[in-house]
C-alpha cells in the first residue's frame, strides 16, 4: 500500500455555547445529543479523539496507525510532538453562545507543567453573524492585579480585553498565554498544537462548568500581544528555509499568506477552473476547502482523490507525481508545517 490525500470522519463534540450551523458546512451532526455540538474535530490524533480515515484502502483506520504503518511515506521529514502525535489538531466551531473566556499553556508553562500541553492556535473565520466578534488579549494598561480582582469581585471580564469585530475570510493568531473568547454567532476553522488543555477563567454566568483561576493567571501574559494576523503579518517569526512545495502565483492562481508562525503557517490558495499544478512534497499538507471542486491525481497509490466545498484532506509527504487539477475555480486553505533553519557553523 502506497499514500494517497486521507480524508476523516469528523469526531463530534458536545458544548453548552453549540449550534447546528456545522451542517451548513456539510457535516451530519448526531442529534438527540445532551448538548449541541460545538466542534468538529477533522484531524485528530489525541486520546480524547481520534481520526479515522474515511476514503480508499485505508478506510476505517486510525490517524495513529496510518502513521506507525507508513511513518515516513506520510510525514517526510515532519517531526511528531514529544508524546508521539502527529503536530495539528484541525477544527471546526460553531459559537451560537460565547466560548469561555480562557487562556491556554505556553511553552515554558508546559515545560513546568508536563501534564498541560502547549496551545497555539489560528482562527480562520468561515461566517461572522452581524456584530460577530472575537476577545483576543488584555487590553493595554489592565494589570494582573487588576484582572484577579474582577474575577473576584464576580465582575464581567469582558470590558478588559480587546473587543474585535470580525467577518468572514479573516485570521488570527493566538499564541498560548493570550487570554481569549470566541463570540456568539461567529463559526471558524481553528488550526492548532494539539492539545485540549484550556483554564476557563469567566464563563458569562454559566456555572455548570469549572474554573481554572490559578493555572490561567500562572500562564496568561499581560503584556503586548501579536496583532491580528492577516496579509503578510507574522506572529513569533524565525527565518525557514526555502520550500519545495509552493503554490506559484501567476494569472490563473492566487496565494495569499494569512498565518506565519511557528507552529504552522496557513496560505489561502486560489486556481481557476482548468488549471492543473504538479504538488511536490517535502512533509504533509492540510487543504481545507472552501469553495470549488477538483481533484488530486498521480498518487502513488494510483487513487484519484476528488474533493469540493468544505472537505478537509491531509496530503502525505510523498506523492511526487501527484497533480491537483480543478473542475471549477476554487479556494482553499493550505495548512503547512514550516522547515526550521539552522545557522551555518564556521570553522
């Protein structure tokens, strides 16, 4: 057996703050659930959920077995996580109520704390309902001391963070320590580290939940934080080397950089119908589809994998032959994993 683009069974999660606006994106929510649904994880590899492939020979397996079977066919050069997981956690959210306001570890919380794993995230926004907004970061000037009190004192929380309007086709990045909330009518894709570690320090009223008061104010940050990431903006950056697989702008494709961090970078790729391009890899892809239909072709497997609005894919790192060739103008974001560079060493 030979890799081909793996598509997954989204693995379902009930929340307090959940809707059904997921099936607008094609998704066959489970109903008669004790709460909405909330998320749909699309790549998974954690203990609290993970993915089973949903097309071709592979069909039914898991996330971690295709990656103990086929190892490098799938990852190239990618490293896992320290605990031996594949490195993105691939979401879709859906917030008819506020998300709590929570803040999750960073690293050097993470290397104090090994049970609490670090959380980096991106959120695209898929639909922003009129006057949909995020809360992303303490606002300048409220500190520590100032924050503690509000929660003590049972104080809305929300009057000293950063208030963002936001639409549809936005990004941002939220590295872990940045205090944050998703806002009630707004459904994004959320790229992030994977971890489902998250400290709730306000919850607007709720009280079926608990709090992590302690553990958010140890890791949450106080001061400046990244600005919204969108265009060539870049959150935390460090030089990488020069990529094989890149999507060449020209008059028939569009590529936009939304996020570059880290931990991933995300590009918005556009290509007109009839259009096709070879897809040399060094290391996987995730593509997420917006709009458009298509398909991959040449993967070693001899599978031609097609795909249109809303399917998630992860590309293994070595199908060089494999082509993308579109039906119809489409759009799609292009989750990679950046290539660290390391300094030549004189002599």
């Amino acid at each position: 057996m030979t890799m081909y683009p793996l598509k997954f069974r989204p693995v379902f999660k009930e929340k307090v703050w959940g809707g059904d606006r997921l099936r607008q994106f094609h998704r066959d929510l489970p109903r008669n659930t004790e709460h909405p649904i909330g998320e749909s994880w699309e790549i998974t590899d954690l203990p609290e959920g993970q993915s089973t492939v949903a097309n071709g020979p592979l069909e039914g397996t898991t996330l971690a077995a295709v990656i103990e079977t086929y190892g490098q066919e799938l990852l190239g050069d990618l490293n896992l996580t320290k605990k031996g997981r594949f490195p993105l956690l691939l979401k879709f959210l859906d917030a008819r109520e506020n998300l709590s306001v929570q803040v999750h570890p960073d690293y050097p919380y993470s290397e104090r704390h090994p049970e609490a794993d670090p959380k980096y995230e991106a959120w695209y926004i898929l639909h922003a309902e009129p006057g949909g907004r995020i809360y992303r970061g303490i606002r300048p000037g409220v500190s520590r001391d100032a924050f503690r009190r509000a929660i003590e004192e049972n104080r809305s929380v929300e009057d000293l963070l950063n208030e963002i309007p936001v639409k549809a086709g936005e990004c941002y990045y939220l590295p872990g320590g940045t205090c944050h909330a998703l806002g009630a009518g707004v459904a994004v894709i959320e790229a992030q580290t994977p971890s489902d570690t998250t400290y709730r320090v306000y919850d607007w009223g709720r009280t079926s939940r608990e709090l992590h008061i302690e553990q958010a104010m140890a890791v949450m940050r106080f001061d400046d934080q990244a600005e919204a990431i969108e265009g060539e903006s870049s959150a935390r950056p460090r030089p990488v080397a020069e990529e094989r697989r890149r999507h060449i702008g020209g008059p028939l494709v569009t590529v936009s950089r939304l996020c570059t961090a880290n931990e991933f970078t995300i590009e918005k790729i556009r290509m007109s119908e009839g259009y096709q391009q070879e897809l040399p890899y060094q290391r996987p892809a995730v593509w997420v589809v917006l709009s458009g239909r298509g398909q991959i072709t040449g993967t070693p497997a001899g599978i031609d994998v097609g795909f249109g609005p809303y399917d998630v894919m992860l590309l293994p790192a070595e199908m060089p032959d494999a082509r993308v060739e579109l039906t119809e103008d489409s759009v799609w974001l292009d989750i990679q994993f950046p290539t660290p560079w390391h300094p030549a060493k004189l002599a």
